[in-house]
C-alpha cells in the first residue's frame, strides 16, 4: 500500500516524515516510487514538489523534485529511485492556481 505523504495539499511547506518503523525493513529499504497528483478548479496553475530524505529526521536533503502544471483535470508525475534513507517527505515548495491542490504518494 502506498505512503501518503501530502494529502490535498493547497499551500507550501513540507507534509509530516513518514518512517518505517512498522513496516517490513525488506519492503522498506528498496525500489520506491513518487508520485504526485493535482488539480484546479478554474484555469491553470503550477506546482512544484520537492520530495525529501533524511537519516536524523531532521536535516533533510531532496531526493527530487516533480514539477506539474495543473489545470482542470488531474495531472500527475513522478520517479523512482534506489536507495536507504530512514525518513521520507514531501515538500510542497511553489503552488499556483485558483482552488489548486496537490497529493503525493510513495510506495516501496
């Protein structure tokens, strides 16, 4: 089952780190996957995801970054990546649009 890390995010700043310590560490410590997802009610917006890691839970460092243009039906993108961090978030750096929402999501 896939990570929630922003849930219908409507303005900047990072979602809550998500660490897996009541998860398998073999279903943890492998291939993830980000995704994000958005929308608008009107128009056309923009929005930019940084997705963060960390080995402390407090300094963290972006993994990558996944930009969508938003509109009125739901755009979404993402990567993969290999690798052993102990924490994961998202963070919401840039949104623009009226009624503009964002969710991200990683599985791994």
């Amino acid at each position: 089952m896939a990570q929630i890390l922003l849930n219908a995010a409507t303005a900047t700043g990072a979602g809550t780190a998500w660490h897996p310590r009541d998860t398998s560490a073999v279903a943890t410590y492998v291939q993830h996957s980000f995704q994000a997802t958005g929308y608008t009610s009107t128009s056309t917006g923009a929005a930019t995801v940084l997705i963060q890691v960390s080995n402390d839970g407090v300094n963290y460092i972006t993994l990558g970054t996944i930009t969508l243009t938003l509109g009125t039906s739901v755009t979404s993108d993402g990567f993969a990546a290999a690798n052993t961090w102990e924490y994961y978030r998202a963070n919401l750096s840039a949104i623009s649009g009226t009624g503009a929402t964002v969710s991200v999501y990683m599985k791994g």
